[in-house]
C-alpha cells in the first residue's frame, strides 16, 4: 500500500472517528437539534483531527502528520 493510500486511509478514519464522538456529545450534551448537530461536529472534527500527508523526499515517500495539540510536524514511520 502506498504512502499517500496510508496517508489519505489515515485522515478519513480519525475524522470519522472524531465526527461520531463530537456528534454524540453534541447530541446528548447541548440544546442544538436538527442539522445543526452533524454540521458542528462536523466542523469541530475537521479542526480537531490531525492532518497525514505523504511527501516525497530525496530518501523516498514518507508519511508526515500534523495535529493541533503537537507542536510541530512529526514523520510516521
């Protein structure tokens, strides 16, 4: 599997992950109804969830993150 495959599997299942979380706690734990409630987690998750990229380097593909609670951006191996 390729690095940017990895990278982009990688973003949709800790958004998805973090967009299920948000709307239950929203749901359950605020006053908000109807559409309001996935569109908040929705934007809550894209914030929250830390961001893969595959960059190619002169030593090959490498997988990269950034996430908003690490400060700086950290190579996964």
């Amino acid at each position: 599997m390729s690095k940017k495959v990895k990278a982009f599997l990688y973003n949709l299942i800790c958004f998805a992950i973090l967009f299920i979380a948000f709307r239950y706690v929203i749901q359950h734990y605020t006053q908000l109804t109807g559409y309001w409630i996935p569109i908040t987690a929705f934007v809550v998750g894209t914030l929250i969830a830390p961001k893969f990229q595959a960059i190619q380097t002169r030593d090959g593909e490498k997988l990269f993150m950034k996430w908003v609670f690490i400060s700086g951006i950290k190579e996964i191996k």
